[in-house]
C-alpha cells in the first residue's frame, strides 16, 4: 500500500479483506473524485470494521445522504461542481439532522489557510495527504467517539492508545504489560488529555495551575511524554500538536 504523493497503489501482498462489518458498525461516507482513493479507503476503513458508501461528488454524496444515514462522512476538497468547502458550508446550515453529521476533511490542500477554511466551514477534523492509514483510523474513532451523548458513553476510567492503556483513576500507564514510568507533571498532562481525548487542549491548561512555566516548558515537558508513548516522536500518531492552540491526544475506540 502506497499513500505518498497523493497518489495510490494497492499491495499485492496486503492481507485478504476482513470479514462483513457488524450490522451496527458505524457507517461513513466517503467522497472523493479519484475512483482508485475511493476503492483503497472503502477498504482500509472495511477492515478496520466500519460500514462503507462512497461518491464520486457532492451531488452524489448529497443523493446518499437523503437515502441512508451515515455517522460520519470522509469529505475531500477538489472535486467536480461543488467543493468540499463549499459542499461542508451547506451541510451544517441544512434544516435537517444532516446538518449533524460529523466531517472529517480529507485533502492535498494542506496550507495553513486552507485548514482555517475548512474548520471555517463547519468540519470537525482536517488531515492532509499523504496521510498514515494509522492516523486516519484514530481520528475517524475519536471523532465518533465525540460524537456520541455523554450519557451513553458513561464516565471514561481507561484510554487506549496503540499498544498504551491509562488509566485514569489510577494514573497508571501500560504497554501491555509493563508499567511505564511518568513523572508527576507527565502522569497530570495525560490525565488532562485522556479526559479530552480527541479535543485540543491549551497549552495555559496543560501547563497547570500555579505552575511557573511558559508554552516553551510544556513543549519540552510533551517531548518527553512523547518519547514514552510514541514510535516515532518527530512524527507522532498519538500526542499530537495542534498548530497555535495546544495538543490533543488521538485515542483508539
């Protein structure tokens, strides 16, 4: 499997499709011009579990839409006729519970303006191509999970994240097994965004109060988190920044 360059290529040697997702899977739309992205991610997201419908436009999304309720569309910016800001923009201001369904923005436009754009047009995520089917998937499940009445949900005690699990009350960190060593402010900066997950949290709050620190000591104080929970911390899939306001942290489901 090839995500670079925008363009895609599937791997001959990948792993079979998995099985029919569950009838209560949730179901995302995906829209998207290119037919080969659209075939790669109505497989990725397949099997990772989800229900799949695709379209081509807005047009055809729209048709969709009308016809069969989603949890969550996967909207792309350039395509034919109506674009996805545009396309986004007339989704929320619908009269109808359409104008709920979450948007996860899904485009090579990756210039600063063009996520403000974006955001500006009511989507509640923006990822740039390329992109890691990784991230994609923790963002689609953070984004769901956001979604979903607090009621339903019930009090969150554990996060899982890849091969990590915090617990909450506890302050516990694990991979797998072992225990991961955090130190006080590490174990309060995690709590803080486990209870948040998937939300932007301020740099002001991470810091803590009567903390005598600047956005400079919470960066270096995340670093630090970040070689604990991350693969690659110059590209973190987890604790990620979010650009001029803070951090979140990308949960699994």
């Amino acid at each position: 499997m090839d995500w670079r360059d925008g363009t895609v290529t599937l791997d001959s040697n990948a792993a079979p499709a998995a099985g029919a997702p569950a009838d209560d899977a949730a179901h995302l739309l995906v829209v998207d011009d290119d037919r080969r992205i659209r075939a790669l991610l109505s497989r990725v997201l397949t099997n990772q579990g989800y229900r799949v419908t695709t379209a081509g436009d807005a047009s055809e999304a729209m048709a969709c839409l009308k016809s069969l309720a989603f949890d969550l569309i996967v909207l792309d910016v350039m395509m034919p006729g109506e674009n996805g800001f545009d396309f986004a923009s007339r989704l929320r201001r619908d009269a109808s519970e359409l104008a709920s369904v979450p948007i996860l923005m899904l485009t090579a436009r990756t210039e600063a303006q063009d996520r403000v754009t974006g955001f500006e047009s009511g989507v509640d995520d923006y990822l740039g191509k390329p992109y890691e089917p990784r991230e994609l998937a923790l963002r689609i499940a953070s984004i769901l999970r956001r979604a979903q009445p607090r009621a339903a949900q019930g009090p969150v005690t554990q996060v899982r994240f890849g091969d990590f699990c915090f617990d909450l009350d506890r302050g516990e960190l694990r991979q797998r097994d072992e225990v991961i060593r955090l130190t006080d402010r590490e174990r309060d900066m995690l709590r803080l965004l486990a209870e948040h997950a998937g939300e932007t949290v301020p740099r002001e709050a991470l810091a803590g109060s009567g903390v005598a620190g600047n956005e400079r000591t919470v960066d270096v104080q995340v670093n630090r988190l970040r070689r604990k929970i991350e693969r690659d911390p110059a590209n973190p899939l987890h604790l990620q920044t979010a650009r001029g306001a803070g951090y979140r942290l990308l949960v699994d489901r």
